[in-house]
C-alpha cells in the first residue's frame, strides 16, 4: 500500500488519536459512517436540477439588467456550490462506489473551477494538520487581516488570480513544488490538470468560433458574481478557532438554513466532518445532535459566523 493511500483522509484510524476525536463510541461512528450512491445520486440529481431551474431565470430575465443580475447570483451560487459534491468526493463519501466519486467529483471541480485530483492530495494535508501553521496547505496563503484583508478574501480576488495560475503550473508539471502531492501522483495531478485546461480551451474556441455567448451568461459570469458568496461560507470554518489539532475548538460548525445546507451537502456541520471525515454528508446532521454539545464554536447562521470572524480579525490588528 502506497504511502498515499495508507493515510486516506477517510480513515478514521489516525485521527482517533488527536485532541477531541475520541468524544464518540467507535461503533457509534461506524454507524454514521455507511456511504450510499442512492443518497449520493439523489443529492447530485437535486443540485443539477437547482442549477437547471436557475439557469431558466436567466433565460426569463434576459435582457433587463435589473433582473438579469439577481438570476445570475442565483444561478451562479448553484455553481459555486459544485465545491461542495466535489469536496465529498475527495472524501469518498459523497457515494458507496469510488469511480462515482471519482468521476463526480471530477466534473463538479471543473464547474466550480477546481481541480479534484490536486484538491484531493491539499486537502489530506488540511485534514492531518488542520490550523497547523508550518504545514496545513490552506495556511499557506496570507491570512486576511482586518477589515480590508476580510474584503479582499470573500471578494474572489485572489480565486481568481490563484487558480488559472494553479491549474497552468499543474499542467506544465509543476506538481513537485507541492510537499502534498507524492511523487507516485504527481503524473496523474498534471494529466488531470491538462484535461481540465484542455476542456476550458476546447469550450472558449467553441464559443469564439460559434458566437455564441452561452458558456459567458450562463457560467462563467455567475460563478464571478457569486464566488464571494461561496468565499463568506469557506472563511468561517477556522478563522478564529484554534490554532492547535483539537477538533472541539479548531473548527466553527454554522447553523445554516435548509437551502444552503442542501447546496453544501451538509458542509455547515463542519466541525463534525472535522472529527469524522468518514461520515458522510447525509449523517451529518445526526452526528451533530450526538456532537454539538462538546463543540466551542456554533454560529447560529452565515451572517452571524462572519461577524464573528470579522471582530476577531479587527481584535487582532489592535493586538498587533
């Protein structure tokens, strides 16, 4: 077994053994943690079909502007979201059988504009070394500081920036400048990358060559006008939570609404997915009533988790 695979991210056997894992009885865990590709293809089937309805209003609101423009944030936070199926992918949980999380996982990356077979090698590394300043990857880029780093973090800035960049390096063989990606994987990272870059090319020449602006209106647009929006629900997962391995208080869980939770496949609950990756996202809700009583941060809703971080982050310019 391959170093790679002897540490997958759905395993519980390493992270029982880290602050705040052991709150629940292993067989309780065992319980919530039976994966279904009807629960998962059900799920998939309602997020495209959210994505379908809101790419009609589009269609209706077309041309007025004053219409136009909340359709499209609409529609593009049905996009955004694509996130959500592909990050249960990574975890293998989003179905029973791995080629439907391969495959899946893949194709919502590339709606949202990730790469699922990177993604699932940085992310490993976020799961093991959570709030780890020297190596959890999501720790790597600047943190935002104050008001203005806040703004500049959810506005999609540095998404956008970051990606095209990312995926370029990726295809270009760029993979070994990551201590994430092992060597046994860094050949399968590039030709991923490559087809990816490879079918964003293929439709941007369709389109030129077609005139057609279908590809603009309907998904690249939205998605720009709505990455903010998916920014607002990522930030607030640890920003302000603590800096050490202990999943009781380095992890915010959100007590979202149903339509949010729906498009997220239950990632608010997300200091529970934090304790038990293996759990998949249609128990979630289950582990939380077994949880929530041991979790330090619960924010009642969206709004009010990034007040939160935005006081944290005003306290820490004025500690600084």
């Amino acid at each position: 077994m391959s170093s790679e695979l002897s540490h997958d991210i759905t395993d519980n056997t390493e992270i029982l053994g880290l602050p705040g894992r052991q709150v629940l009885d292993i067989a309780i865990v065992r319980s919530l943690s039976q994966r279904s590709d009807v629960r998962g293809m059900l799920r998939i089937a309602g997020h495209f079909a959210a994505m379908l309805a809101t790419g009609c209003l589009i269609w209706f609101a077309m041309p007025s502007w004053a219409l136009l423009i909340p359709a499209m944030l609409v529609h593009g936070f049905t996009i955004v979201t694509m996130f959500a199926p592909m990050h249960e992918c990574v975890h293998k949980t989003a179905f029973k059988s791995p080629w439907l999380n391969d495959t899946i996982g893949w194709i919502a990356g590339a709606l949202c504009f990730y790469n699922f077979t990177y993604y699932r090698r940085y992310h490993t590394w976020h799961h093991r070394y959570t709030q780890d300043e020297e190596r959890d990857p999501e720790l790597a880029d600047p943190r935002p500081v104050g008001l203005l780093g806040y703004v500049t973090n959810i506005s999609g800035l540095w998404f956008w920036i970051n990606k095209p960049r990312e995926l370029l390096q990726l295809s270009f063989g760029g993979a070994a400048r990551y201590a994430f990606i092992p060597s046994q994987s860094r050949n399968l990272v590039a030709w991923s990358a490559r087809a990816q870059l490879a079918l964003y090319l293929s439709l941007a020449i369709a389109s030129v060559a077609t005139r057609s602006t279908v590809v603009l209106w309907y998904w690249f647009v939205p998605a720009l006008l709505a990455q903010p929006l998916l920014r607002a629900l990522l930030i607030v997962e640890h920003t302000g939570c603590s800096m050490d391995s202990n999943g009781l208080t380095n992890t915010r869980t959100t007590l979202a609404s149903w339509p949010v939770r729906f498009l997220m496949w239950n990632m608010p609950f997300h200091a529970e997915h934090h304790l038990y990756p293996s759990i998949p996202f249609h128990c979630l809700p289950r582990a939380h009533r077994e949880l929530k009583q041991n979790l330090t941060h619960i924010a009642p809703s969206y709004p009010a988790a990034n007040r939160q971080v935005i006081q944290t982050l005003r306290e820490t310019v004025v500690a600084d």
